[in-house]
C-alpha cells in the first residue's frame, strides 16, 4: 500500500474549496495553511490566461523532514503517508528548512510544526481525504497507488505527469497532470506587487501573528491597495530594478498573483550566535591541545582556562539553541527521545560528551588527579572537531536551502574554531599574561585565516548546480548582504588582522586582530545561516 495524489491541472478551477476544507478538518490557524491553490498569470494582455496550483505536502518517498527531525514528530507510515505527532515536537523548524516544498508551518495556537498528513484520520476509517471530497471538479484525486485498480494508479499509468524539484531526489507522491513549470517551479516566478488577490503574499510569518490581528481589530483595511492602473502607471516610472513586479504587467513574464505567506527566516540570530559559541568552545580546547602536540609545555593555569572557557561558551551554545526552540520546555527530547538520522540529536550528544570530558579533564587538572592524560585529550579533541563541525552536516540535511549543500562547509566551520580559540588566547595572554607555548598563536591565526579566504572564495567561486545556490552566492556578493560581506567578512574579519599580525607585530595588535577576526567569524555565520532562507520554496 502506498498512498499518493494527483492534482488535475486541466479541471482545477482555484475555487479554493480544498483549502477551506483543509482548514475545517483541522482547525489550521488563520495566516498559515496545510493546502492552499498558488495562482501564476501568464501572457500579454489580452492574451493571458491564469494556471492554479494546488500546494501541500509531496509525502515523499525518502522525505527529508523525517530524517532531520531529531525527535520523530514526523515519521512514514507504512502506507506512506508522512505523518506527525505534535506532543514530540520541540518546533526546532528543521523540518522546514528540510522541506524543498516549504510544506510546513510552525501552529501559532501550539508552536509546534505541522502540515498536510493527508487526513490519516479520515484514511483510517475508509474515507478520503476533506479536500477531495469536497473538490467540485474532481481536480484532486488521491488513493493507493500500489492497488492497479484504484483511479490513481490508472491515471499515473495513462497520462503524462510531472511533480516538484524531482532533482532533490525526494521521489515524492503529489502528481501533476498538465503541471505549469512557471506555476510549480517558485524561482520561476517573483512575487506580485500589492493587489486584491496577493494581499497575502506580503508575509504574516511563521506564527501568522499580523493575521490573528487583522481579525481583532476595527481599523480600516485597504484590500485593494493599487488599482491595474496604478500599477501600470508605476510602472513606468519606476525603473526595472526598483519595480521589476510591475514591469512584469507590461511584459507578460509570468508573475504570482496569490501566493503563500512569506515565512521569513526561521533560523535566526540565535542559530548564528550558537554556531559562534560552538566554534569558540571548540577552538579554546583544540589550541592548547595543538601546542601540546607541537612539545609545548602548557601549564596547569593555561588548561583551567582552556577547560573554562569551553565550558562557558559550550552553555551559551545550549543556551541559544533553547532560545531558538519554539517549545523551549520540551529541549529535553532530543536526549530522551532521539531520533538518530538527525544531526540535530548527533550534536546535542556531542555536546553533552565534550562537555563531560573537559569538565573532567578540568577537574583532573585542577585537584591532581592521576589519570592518563593523553589519551583523554585525543578523546576530547575527537569530540571537540565534531561539535566544530556537526552543523554543516545538519545544514547538508536541510535540503530546502541548496546553498547549505556545499561540501567545504565542514572546512569552513572547523577553520572558524581554530581561529576563535587562537583569537581568544590571543585576548586571554593581553588580560593575564603570556606563556611560551603561545607563541604558536600567530602563525595559526595566518594558516586559518588563508585557509579561511581559500574555503569562502571555494564556497563562492564553485560551480552551483541550482539558481537557488547561484542566486545566494549573488545576494551576498552583489546584492543585500554585499557591504556585510565585503566590509565586516572579508576587510575587517580577514584581510585586515592579516595585514596586523604581517606589519604590527606585538602581543597587543595580535590581540586586535584577535577581536577583528572574532567579529569576521560572527559575520560570516549570519550571512551564511541568513541568505539561503531568502530563497522562497513554494
């Protein structure tokens, strides 16, 4: 048994019907939708005509968002359909960023995640889902598609279909008949300009708040904002760049005109400051244990600090990763109810051994214990470069964001622990005095740093095999986060510290160079973590 749909492009008549239905059956939140109609006009007036598309969850075959939800809320039943249980959830929004059909929603009545789950409840009792029985044309037709009797086996067998980003090799089960590239593909298309039936398209946000209060307010509300004229008369006076929605009425480019809600970045400036503090905690342990590799000799006093400072940041990680939860008071499960594909469980177990064994090696340190060292330094150091580097891995998972699937990206981030540890020492020796073995300072911050501009100009400069990729790879060179970028990543944060630690040497300017590279790292993980989420998915 496997259950799929199909969406019949050629009776769908964007009644909206389904969704309605959808909202009933579930009480889904206003703002936020399980299955809502994407409508694209094309042509040129008066030749134009208007496509429907209806959007939900795809229930794919090899779904991303089971795999990285780190606490299984979402699972395949064994008749495929892709289901969820919202008493796991801890609305950590992986799921979205897993999702390439931005299929997902985070409930503002419980902030947790949900979605289309085919009506299970309805399937279970020999009943179909709400919206095809509530579908006036018959443009929705779902049922089993291992039975080859059932309409949708037929129809699959019989007509010609095509379904959603099947290069993110996902196989998913929503089939369209006559589907419109321009309508299923979204970066085919821009977002519409302000109009009656786009007014939704200008964002409500993930909880849909602006919408819970248009419905408790008496003020005035313009919902048709522009008329046609309006808009054509903008226009023309508004050059392309600035108004290019506009200049689509006049071209005939496909534009949307009734969309999804907008829902914004889901991972914040919390993922960006706990991806800095992971790489701090990292790097104040692997610097130290570096020099003792090279013969150093790293006094006791150095190794408290090292111990310290990594468990200082390593709670300001869980901290922010708390903060980023949606059910902060459920952060418990992803140690008590895994769900071991995640990398979201692998790094919570990661850090929770890393801090084990430095709180032991600390300990050991300071009342003298005699135990090998050694070996609970490599052991350490294992668990040190994985919490450096776990996040890319979680990144990779989320196949939404395309620009995450860089392979350097596990370069990037254990480069950026080893020059937060030595920037941190480097800050550490200015405060409480210097010691022999960090004389190695230095030349690690130059080796990281070169390694650093080498991996970013590699992430940039590769070929990306998707537009989505490329457009990032765009916005942070050229466009929305370019003076970011160019000023405070690659001047301040690379090149500058470079030409300081080179032509100003002295324990002071490494010292500035060290809180320059500090404030590079931090920039460069909040375009990084900021830029793919502005890519739309639906």
């Amino acid at each position: 048994m496997k259950y799929g749909f199909i969406i019949d492009n050629r009776k769908c008549i964007g009644c909206h019907a389904c969704t309605t239905a959808c909202k009933s059956e579930h009480d889904v939140a206003v703002g936020v939708n399980r299955t809502y109609v994407k409508q694209v006009e094309k042509g040129e007036f008066p030749n134009t005509r208007r496509i429907f598309s209806v959007m939900r969850c795809n229930h794919c075959t090899d779904a991303p968002c089971v795999e990285i939800c780190p606490v299984e809320a979402l699972y395949t039943r064994d008749d495929g359909i892709v289901d969820f249980d919202n008493n796991r959830c801890i609305g950590c929004k992986s799921c979205m960023q897993a999702c390439p059909y931005d299929a997902l929603y985070i409930d503002p009545d419980n902030n947790t995640a949900a979605k289309c789950n085919y009506c299970a409840h309805r399937v279970d009792v020999g009943r179909a889902p709400a919206c095809v029985e509530v579908c006036p044309e018959h443009a929705i037709i779902a049922g089993d598609m291992a039975n080859p009797n059932t309409e949708i086996s037929e129809l699959l067998a019989r007509e010609q279909v095509i379904v959603r980003k099947p290069e993110k090799g996902t196989n998913p089960n929503l089939f369209y008949i006559d589907g419109d590239y321009q309508s299923l593909n979204p970066e085919a298309t821009d977002k519409s300009g302000p109009g009656l039936w786009n007014s939704q398209a200008r964002g409500v946000g993930h909880y849909a708040k602006a919408a819970e209060k248009m419905m408790h307010t008496n003020d005035d509300i313009n919902l048709l904002q522009m008329s046609i004229d309006n808009e054509l008369q903008a226009a023309y006076q508004k050059n392309e760049s600035e108004n290019p929605n506009y200049i689509d009425v006049l071209s005939g480019k496909a534009r949307r005109v009734y969309d999804t809600p907008d829902k914004g970045i889901l991972w914040g400036w919390e993922v960006s400051a706990y991806v800095m503090t992971k790489a701090i905690s990292a790097g104040a342990f692997l610097i130290p244990f570096i020099a003792i590799l090279l013969g150093y000799e790293v006094s006791d006093s150095s190794k408290l600090w090292s111990a310290g400072i990594s468990l200082v940041f390593l709670g300001l990680t869980g901290l922010f990763l708390v903060m980023d939860l949606d059910r902060p008071d459920r952060f418990l499960n992803v140690l008590l109810r895994p769900q071991w594909n995640s990398w979201l469980v692998k790094g919570g177990y990661t850090i929770s051994v890393f801090g084990l064994l430095v709180t032991i090696w600390g300990a050991a340190t300071l009342f003298g214990w005699n135990i090998p060292e050694l070996p609970l330094l490599w052991l350490t150091a294992f668990f040190a470069i994985i919490l450096a580097i776990y996040t890319a891995f979680l990144f990779a998972q989320a196949k939404g964001r395309d620009f995450w699937q860089s392979p350097t990206l596990p370069l990037h981030m254990l480069v950026h622990s080893i020059m937060a540890g030595a920037s941190i020492f480097a800050i550490v020796a200015i405060v409480f005095g210097h010691e022999n073995w960090m004389d190695i300072l230095k030349n690690t911050m130059i080796f990281a740093l070169t390694v650093n501009l080498f991996t970013m100009i590699t992430e940039l400069t590769i070929t990306h095999p998707t537009t989505a990729a490329k457009t990032v790879v765009k916005m942070i060179t050229k466009g929305r986060y370019k003076n970011l970028f160019w000023i405070g990543t690659v001047l301040f944060g690379n090149i500058l510290p470079l030409l300081l630690i080179f032509f100003a040497p002295g324990y002071i300017v490494l010292a500035v160079a060290a809180i320059l590279i500090l404030i590079g790292i931090y920039t460069t993980e909040k375009i990084w973590v900021e830029a793919p989420q502005r890519i739309p998915l639906a």
